[in-house]
C-alpha cells in the first residue's frame, strides 16, 4: 500500500467484504467458544433464528416499512425546507447574516432532548416521530447547503453578470447548476444521521418500528432480536446510500468527469 493509491471497483468490494467475515468470525469465536455469556451477546446462529421468526411470526416486515417510512417522510420534510433556505444563506450575506448565529446554535441541540416537548405538543403519533426526523436533519442541511453555495466560484458569477445575467439568474443558471451535485452528496449524508434519530423517536412512546421491536427485545433481554433489528437498519442504510450515490452519478455524471 502506498499513500492515496487507488484501489479497483473489484478489491474495494473484496476488502469490503473481507472485513465482514472477519467480523463475523471474531462474533463466533466469542459467542461460539463461550467466551461471552448469550444472556449479553447472541451468536450469528441465534440471531439468524430469532431474526426468521421476528420476520416469519411477529411481523417485523411491517414494523420496518413504519420505520423507512419515517426516514423518508421525516427528511423529506429537512430537506423541502432546508435546501432553499441554505441556497437564499449562500447567495444573500445580509440573510446569511441574520440566520446563521441561530441555525449554528440550533445544529448543536440534541433532537432527542426535544422528544419530551414533542410528545407533550404532538403526542406520540407519526408526527412528533417525523419532526424528531427533522429536527435532527433540517439545521445541519441548511448550514451545508449554505456554505456550499457561497463557495461558487466568484469568476463564475463575474462571468455572468457581465453576460448580462440578472441577480435572479445568477442563482438558477450559475450558483444552484454549480453546488447541485454537492448539494445531493450533503442530502446522502445527513440521509445517514436520519436513521439514527428515528430509532431514537422510536425508543419512546412507539407502538411500531424497529426501534419499538428493540425496546420490546431489551425488556425479554433478547440479544438476538436486538441485534437482528440493528443489522436491519444498517442494511437498509448501506442500500440507500448506493441508492443515492447511483441516482446522483446518474443526475450530475460531469461531477465524475
């Protein structure tokens, strides 16, 4: 190995993998060899078992189509409202100026220590588990996208307005086609930190979920449904994430170039 050499398409997936099996091996050799007792720790044979009859029995498919659920509609939501509030950050100063001090405080706030006020405003429906979601997404989004687009190159904009280009112009044909494939990187990686805020919500007053199905799983001190439910959500993270890098490879293929 030498600094900042590639590696092909091929060995990152084989090292990838090999990394895996390590893991899992390490995990049998400790639970397996009764090295750790299963009270704490269930082996890869028993969270496979308790992971078929959560899906086969207690209709776990339903509890994680609530919890995608809340992840889409959650930082949907951030993102209606954040993209255009960091770009209108990033293009105008003076409005920079006026909501950075509060978005910079507001990103450091805990989203769960917002739940108690949530279920007390709006109870513990889909919508203080949505605006969990959101709370946790929205300022940090806002921030990126904003100094994403403030970054844009000055001859770009100079170019521009020397073509005649209106300030109006200026945002749609130069500053948002320059920061849009950032833009999209950003949204894949807060897209990441929504996933753990909604396991969070679901830890509280949730009757659905897969955060509800680990609450339930702690009580019967069930390792293997616990850690079933969380290598469910990494799963289903690493999926959207190559979901999202396909989708902006595919949007914006000159960022490749």
């Amino acid at each position: 190995m030498r600094p900042l050499d590639p590696v092909t398409s091929k060995q990152r997936m084989a090292y990838g993998l090999a990394f895996f099996m390590l893991f899992v091996a390490l995990w049998s050799w400790a639970t397996l060899g009764g090295h750790v007792s299963k009270t704490f720790l269930a082996n890869p044979l028993t969270m496979l078992q308790e992971g078929y009859d959560l899906l086969a029995k207690q209709g776990f498919v339903y509890d994680i189509g609530m919890t995608i659920w809340r992840v889409v509609g959650g930082f949907a939501l951030a993102a209606i409202i954040a993209v255009p509030l960091g770009v209108l950050m990033g293009a105008y100063k003076p409005v920079e100026a006026f909501l950075e001090p509060f978005v910079s405080f507001a990103r450091y706030l805990p989203a769960s220590a917002f739940i108690p006020l949530l279920i007390l405003w709006a109870g513990i429906g889909e919508l203080q588990k949505l605006l969990v979601i959101f709370i946790g997404s929205v300022f940090q989004v806002i921030l990126m996208v904003a100094v994403n687009v403030g970054a844009t190159r000055r001859d770009l904009v100079e170019a521009a307005y020397t073509l005649g280009a209106s300030d109006r112009g200026i945002i749609r044909r130069v500053l948002l086609p320059s920061s849009a494939p950032e833009i999209a990187e950003i949204l894949r990686l807060v897209l990441g930190w929504a996933w753990t805020y909604v396991i969070v919500a679901e830890l509280i007053g949730s009757s659905s979920g897969i955060g509800h199905m680990i609450t339930d799983s702690q009580a019967l001190l069930n390792t293997g449904q616990i850690i079933f439910g969380i290598i469910v959500i990494g799963l289903i993270g690493l999926l959207s994430d190559f979901m999202f890098k396909a989708f902006n490879a595919w949007l914006f293929p000159w960022r490749l170039a």
